[in-house]
C-alpha cells in the first residue's frame, strides 16, 4: 500500500547508500592501496617476483570489478523496481533475482580462475603462501610472519 502511494506520487526508488567505491586505476589512492596490500604480502612471506605476480592480477581484477558495478547496479535496480511495483510480478522478481545471480555468479568464477592462474605462476613456496589466503581455515600455530621493508 504504502509503495502504491509513493510510485503512485511519482516518487523514485533510492538504493541505501552505497560503500565507498574502491579507488579507480591509475589514481594516487589506488597505488598506496597498492603499496599496503604488496606490504601484506611481504609480511607473508612471499618472495618479490610472487608480489610482483599477484600485484598484477589484483590490478587486472580492480579493472574488471570496476567495469562489473554498472551491470550489477542496473539489476539491483530491477529488482528494487520489480518490489515496488503494483501489482507484484513474482515473475519479474524471479527474472530480476535470477539476473543478479548470474552476475555474482560470474565474478565469483572469475575470481576462483584468477586465484588458480595466480598460482599456476608462483613458485611453489609461494603458491604454499598464497593459496592459505584463500581459505579462512588457519593452523593453531600463528603462521610465520616476515617484516615487511621500511619505506
């Protein structure tokens, strides 16, 4: 009823506020978070070449989720249409939800493929390191922790 009125008031729908975007390629905050992550990974103890591999895939991936947002806006916004329509059409719901599912769908195997690439390229001391960062799963024992250099 309440949703009638307001479409019926010309109203549109807002989505809540979004998080911040992460910063855009090529931007000064894109590199210090650059920096931070290269330091974590340091911190690690993954050997140089190993960050420099992973550094490149996670600006490759930065490039692509930030391509993905407008895609994923439009069928967020979809479905917020579809809820607040009168009458509701369960099928349009499901066409919405299903669209959404679709996107996340394919980030999440772009992702997995991008972690699996990764590791096909780093030596084998790395790969130890970097795959036990793509589970949450850790040891009783902390694990072994490196210092990262002074800048």
């Amino acid at each position: 009823m309440i949703a009638a009125v307001i479409l019926a008031a010309g109203q549109t729908l807002v989505p809540p506020p979004a998080p911040p975007r992460p910063p855009s390629v090529d931007t000064a905050a894109f590199e210090q978070e650059g920096a931070r992550y290269a330091d974590d990974l340091r911190r690690v103890c993954l050997s140089e070449p190993g960050v420099q591999i992973v550094l490149r895939a996670w600006r490759a991936g930065r490039q692509a989720g930030l391509a993905s947002v407008a895609p994923q806006q439009a069928a967020e916004r979809e479905l917020g249409e579809a809820a607040y329509a009168n009458p509701i059409d369960p099928d349009r719901i499901a066409r919405a939800q299903a669209e959404k599912r679709r996107l996340n769908d394919m980030a999440l195997a772009a992702s997995d493929s991008v972690g699996v690439a990764i590791l096909r390229q780093l030596s084998p001391a790395d790969r130890r390191i970097y795959v036990r960062r793509m589970t949450i799963m850790r040891p009783e024992l902390p694990p072994q922790r490196c210092e990262a250099p002074a800048r």
